[in-house]
C-alpha cells in the first residue's frame, strides 16, 4: 500500500496547522458519488388505539355474520373477552341477548341478562326481564332463579324515591306509578311462587300486590 507523506511548513503552527490538515484530510478521503444520499428510514405508523381496536374488532363481527344470529353472538362474544372493560360491554350484552331471544338459545340469553345485571343492578326493566326469561324454563333451578330476580325487583320498587324512580316517569306521575311498580313486583313473585308449588307464599304475595294496586288479574290469580 502506496505510503501518502504530508509535508507541513515549519512556521504553520496553531489553529492555521489545523486547517491545514483539515483541508488536506477532506481531500483524501472518499467522496460519496452524487445522486447517493443517504435515506432515513421510513417512519412507522403511529399504533391503535384502543378505541379504534375495539371499532375494528365490532365491525368484522358484524360484517362476518350479518344473517346468523349464533355466529354474530359467538363473534361479539370473542370481542368482550378481547376488551372487557369496553366502553360498548352493555351494549354488545344487549345485542348479544336480543339475538339470543330470536334464535331461541335461552342459554346465551340469561348468560347475556346475568351479565347486564351484573352492571346495572338496580335496574328495574332488567331484573325483570332476567325474572321472565327464566320463568321461561322448567327446571327447578331457574324457578329458583326468577323468583331471585322478583325477589331484588320488590327491594328496588321498594326502595324507590322521587329522587330514583325511572327517567320516564316525572316527578308529577310519581306518586301513582310507585305502587304500580311494587303491585308489578309482588304479583311477578306471587306467580313464580305458584308455580313452584309454594302456595302460602304465593298467597301472601298476591295479597300483598292487591293491596298496593288491586287489579282483576292478581285477584282473579289469587
């Protein structure tokens, strides 16, 4: 390898010895040819949020099963164990127990309703959807399932204020509605204690309703 000897004057001292071997180094090194600039790397796509996830994730299910009841409630199923703490959990149980009622799977739906009961415990509307929807059944275990849910409707209608009754109902119409409400809980239970062959209890009951708010059909039952 051929040896490059650099001869420097002997009054170039200091800063002026510096740029002097500044100037002579650039000059020997290589020089990049034109045109080869160096690229920086692309960037990379900022990632997902959760929220636009969880979008995604909604609208495949739909899209995979626009006609099949069962597989959109396996898809939507799929998504909540995916995102559980979702924003959307209610309505997916929703849809998941609507599509559930259609499809006669009465297994997912009271999965679905327990679940929203889970959620919104004091909801009069869903404590006795849960009641029906086991009514529903025959076996022993879900008699004893509906009666639990009558049983927590009556402690919510009776445990109701102006302050807590429910949104459609103003404050004016409170004081009719309320005992409809209690008279609709203790003939629900009077019912489901009927029909599981308890009929003190169910006596008890439906006295208790007519006397909230009588009407022919609980006497009739009675």
């Amino acid at each position: 390898m051929d040896s490059t000897y650099i001869i420097l004057p002997k009054r170039l001292t200091g800063a002026l010895v510096v740029a002097v071997m500044m100037t002579l180094l650039s000059a020997l090194l290589p020089r990049a040819a034109p045109g080869t600039d160096e690229k920086k790397p692309a960037a990379k796509p900022a990632p997902k949020s959760t929220a636009d996830q969880e979008s995604e994730a909604l609208d495949s299910a739909f899209q995979a099963s626009p006609t099949d009841p069962q597989a959109l409630i396996t898809g939507l199923e799929e998504f909540l164990t995916r995102f559980p703490q979702s924003p959307r959990r209610e309505q997916v149980l929703r849809t998941i127990y609507r599509r559930a009622l259609e499809s006669n799977d009465s297994r997912k739906a009271a999965q679905a309703i327990d679940k929203l009961v889970e959620l919104k415990p004091q909801d009069p509307d869903l404590l006795s959807a849960a009641a029906d929807l086991y009514d529903r059944q025959s076996d022993a275990v879900s008699r004893q399932k509906s009666i639990a849910y009558a049983t927590r409707f009556i402690a919510v209608a009776e445990a109701m204020t102006v302050d807590t009754r429910p949104p459609d109902v103003s404050a004016e119409k409170w004081p009719e509605v309320q005992p409809i409400i209690r008279a609709t809980g203790y003939a629900m239970r009077g019912k489901y204690y009927a029909k599981a062959g308890e009929n003190s209890r169910a006596v008890a009951d439906l006295e208790k309703s007519l006397a909230a708010y009588p009407t022919a059909q609980t006497a009739e039952q009675l």
